[in-house]
C-alpha cells in the first residue's frame, strides 16, 4: 500500500515513495527531480545499500540496448533490403 511506504525528500525538496524512486532509477534518470528536473545524487541519500541501487545499472544498460535495437532496426532493415534488391537484380543484356 502506498500511503504506507517509506518515503524519501529530495535535496531539491520534493517527496517521493520509495518505490517511485526506484522506478526513476531503473530507467536511468537516477541524478535528477522527477519533477523539477533539479540535480539529486540518490546514493548519497541512502544511509544504507539498496540493492536495487546496484541492480538498475543492468537494467539501465538493457533497456538502453532494446532502445537502440528499437531505433535502428527499421534502418538495419532498409539496408539489408536495398543490399538484397541490388545483388539480386538482373543486368541488362550486352546489345
């Protein structure tokens, strides 16, 4: 339950659960205000380890690949279909 969760002031004075954190974190925006943009280093704010700290740079680095994947695949696609069509096509016969 949310009215439950701890909940965590940041540098810039905004309030966040802890889960909301941990959602900005995982999607690699860790250094700013979710809502003011504002710098905030997050793990100078935890007085202990949260492994969810450590464990979002693998999912950091994830997301960021399927994001490239999903950004270059169209382009990947068109190269491969224009690379197929010119070795495929036929030449025109010697007159």
């Amino acid at each position: 339950d949310a009215s439950h969760e701890r909940t965590y002031a940041l540098s810039c004075g905004h309030k966040f659960h802890e889960s909301c954190l941990r959602g900005w974190v995982i999607v690699g925006k860790k250094d700013t205000c979710s809502a003011c943009s504002e710098k905030v280093r997050l793990t100078e704010m935890f007085q202990t380890s949260h492994a969810w700290l450590r464990t979002s740079q693998v999912w950091v680095q994830c997301l960021e690949a399927l994001r490239q994947i999903l950004v270059w695949n169209p382009l990947i696609i068109l190269c491969a279909q224009l690379f197929v069509y010119l070795v495929d096509s036929p030449t025109l016969p010697d007159a």
